[in-house]
C-alpha cells in the first residue's frame, strides 16, 4: 500500500516527534489531540527542532519552509478521514487506545492501516475492537523520535502479512532500522528497560542511594549514556508507571509491581521534565 498522508493522534512528546520525523521524509501530516494547546506546543516543538537544524546547517530555511507547508493542525478527528495510515500516541491507557481505534474504523477509509505506538499494550486487544484487526499493528518508536534509529514493530493476533509488510518498508523509508517482536507485554524494549527503571526507584524509595548517585553509578559504570531516573523523567514517570502496571498485571509476577515511590510522584503529578520535576528539576517547564 502507497503511504503518502498521515494522521498522528496524541501531539505529547511522541506524537510531535512522529509527525516531524513524517514531515522530514516529505509525508502529509494532520496532528490531532483532544487539547487545541497540547496540538500548539506540538507544533512549536517540530518549528523549533526544525530551527536547530537549519542553524547546524543541516536544513535551508527554504526547506523548513516547505515541511512546515505539509502539517494540519486538527482537534477534530474527523480529519483522520483520507489518511493512509494513523498513528496513536495519546496517554498509555487501554480504555483511551480502545476509544480511539473503535472511533477510526467509523471515520477512515477502508484499506486505512491503524497503527498505535504503545509502549507495551496488547495489539492483539486494542485491534479487537476495530472490524479490520487485520490492518491494526504496534509501531513503537523511542524517544527522541527523530533521533533514534530502532522501531519496534508489533503484530497483533490477526496482523495481515501486508500490514506488517507496509510498516516495515515504511519505517525504512522514514530511515529507521524495524525490528520485530512478538505480542507480549511490554513487547522487548519496555520489559527489559522499565524493571530496570523500577528497580533505581527502589534503591532510592530504600535509602541506598540519592538519584544523583544511582545515575552516576550507571553512566559511569555500565556505559549507560543517561542515568535510569534522568531517563525515567524524559520518558514520563506516569507512562514508566503505565507500563510497570502493563508488566505487572500482564505475567502475574511481582517481580514487576511498580515501586511506591514511583506512585507517589505521579499522585504528585511530579511526572519528570513534562511538568518541571520528577527525580530531578527542570527549570521554566511545568
Ligand atoms: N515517552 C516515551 O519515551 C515513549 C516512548 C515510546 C512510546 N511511548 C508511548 O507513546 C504514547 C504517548 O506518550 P507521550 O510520552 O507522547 O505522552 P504525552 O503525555 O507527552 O502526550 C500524550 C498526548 O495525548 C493527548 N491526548 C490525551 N487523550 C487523548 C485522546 N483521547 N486523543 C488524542 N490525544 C489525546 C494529550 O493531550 C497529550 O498531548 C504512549 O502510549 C506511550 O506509552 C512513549
């Protein structure tokens, strides 16, 4: 299938990052979120990502021009009607992908492949409440999107070769290296990273060590390019806790269950760099 327009829901740090790296490799983009000013900070964040690049010289003013011609900014969902393909990237939550893709089998067009970038929900779920399983897939990028090379591609139960296919060679298009994983949760990225994560929190919620030395100890000692609680908070504590959750309920094994001092930040609503505080502050955000 020939992907040429994009719809990306959810314009949070995933979602604007998607959308920029679809812009830059000259797709159509419609960025959707629920919040007119969620969608604006979305879009600044592409305009000023775009600004660095052409002051390193790696864009013409002419060019940012040109991608920026190619985003429509949307709250309505409806505009997801003439898209080829849709990516999900709204809050980690099962009943939110679920509303979402139950709402996108009404409004796109019938061949529309429906992709979600969960960290670590079941495809196979979030495709059963659409009537074309066939054409729902986990499209998992990392954070920063444009940045980091690997996507994570998950076939549901019911994933059509075709769907899978599409995404694969899409993702190389976009200049990403696919790398396929099957449908458990937390896929392989996130149930190898996230008890890794959950387990720093502990040493701090046990008194072993300030965040400051658990990051160090890390990046010092294991070659880690960013302390586990400097990439908790770039990553959201909520989406960590989400997916601690995911982890937990999904094995029924406690060697997952989420820190409480994890849950406690995010009771807080300290939820890391997005607000201006989680294990470490932030000035001017939040
Ligand atoms: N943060 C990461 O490092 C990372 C990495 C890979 C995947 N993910 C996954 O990407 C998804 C988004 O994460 P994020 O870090 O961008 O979160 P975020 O909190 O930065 O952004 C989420 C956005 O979704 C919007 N939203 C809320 N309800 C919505 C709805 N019903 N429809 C559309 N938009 C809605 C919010 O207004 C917000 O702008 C999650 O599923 C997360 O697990 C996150």
């Amino acid at each position: 299938m020939d992907i040429r327009k994009v719809t990306v829901l959810g314009a949070g740090q995933m979602g604007s990052g998607i959308a920029q790296t679809f812009l830059q490799s000259g797709f159509t983009v419609t960025l959707y979120d629920i919040d007119q000013e969620a969608v604006n900070r979305g879009f600044s964040a592409i305009g000023t990502a775009l600004t660095r690049l052409v002051n390193k010289g790696r864009m013409t003013e002419e060019q940012k021009s040109l991608v920026l011609q190619n985003i429509t900014l949307s709250t309505n969902l409806e505009n997801a009607s003439d898209s080829d393909l849709v990516i999900e990237a709204a809050p980690e939550k099962m009943e939110t992908k679920k509303t979402l893709f139950k709402a996108l089998e009404r409004i796109c067009m019938p061949q529309t492949i429906m992709a979600t970038n969960t960290s670590s929900l079941s495809i196979t779920e979030i495709a059963a409440v659409t009537n074309r399983p066939e054409q729902v897939i986990g499209m998992h990028f990392m954070n920063p999107v444009p940045v980091m090379p690997l996507v994570e591609i998950i076939r549901g139960l019911a994933t059509s070769d075709g769907t899978a296919d599409c995404i694969r060679t899409l993702a190389q298009a976009l200049g990403k290296t696919p790398v396929e994983v099957r449908d458990f949760p937390g896929f392989v990225s996130n149930r190898i990273l996230m008890p890794m994560i959950n387990e720093a929190i502990y040493t701090v919620y046990e008194g072993v060590a300030v965040p400051e030395a658990v990051d160090q100890v890390m990046k010092l000692g294991m070659n880690h390019p960013m302390g586990p609680l400097a990439l908790a908070d770039f990553i959201g504590l909520d989406t960590c806790l989400a997916i601690m959750e995911t982890l937990h309920q999904g094995f029924g094994d406690s060697k997952y269950r989420p820190c409480p001092l994890l849950r406690n930040y995010v009771k807080a609503g300290w939820l890391g760099r997005k607000t201006g505080r989680g294990f470490y502050i932030y000035e001017g955000r939040g």
